[in-house]
C-alpha cells in the first residue's frame, strides 16, 4: 500500500523525505540505509540521499512505498495572503 508523504515545498531531497516519513531518524542514517538495502525512486535504483523529489515520485525502501504529495497551503496562509489587485 502506497502511503502519502505531505511536504510543503515544491521538492524534497531523498534523505529528508525519508526522516519526514520517519523510516530514519538522522540524515546519517539515511546514507548508511541506502549503501545497505535496495531503494527505488520511480522504479529505479537510487544511492544518493541528495536526490530531488517532486510530486508523485514514489520511494520503495524495505517493503514501504512511500508517495511524495505536495500539501495545499494551510488555510491560515491562504487568509494571510495579499487579495490580488484587478
């Protein structure tokens, strides 16, 4: 089952959406669990944890399949923006 990972920006680098999803706790783990165990980006191997993510990229590590899922601003943000000028 593929689960969602929400970020907030347009990309995300490998190791952080792997401490996001909470598969590592450190950026270091995250360089050792690649050199360890076969990790997918898109169906294709991936070693650098430097690797940009964008929406609908799918991650497979260690039997999860993580989504990569751009969030919609928070309503607050949206209430906090300038009205556009006509």
């Amino acid at each position: 089952m593929t689960r969602e990972v929400p970020i907030r920006e347009q990309t995300i680098r490998l190791g952080q959406l792997l401490k996001l999803a909470g598969v590592v706790a450190s950026g270091s783990e995250a360089k050792t669990l690649l050199t360890s165990v076969p990790l997918t980006v898109n169906g294709e191997t991936e070693t650098r944890r430097g690797r940009q993510l964008h929406d609908g990229d799918v991650v497979r590590v260690e039997g999860a399949e993580l989504m990569v899922s751009v969030a919609l601003p928070a309503l607050e943000e949206i209430r906090q923006a300038p009205a556009a000028s006509p």
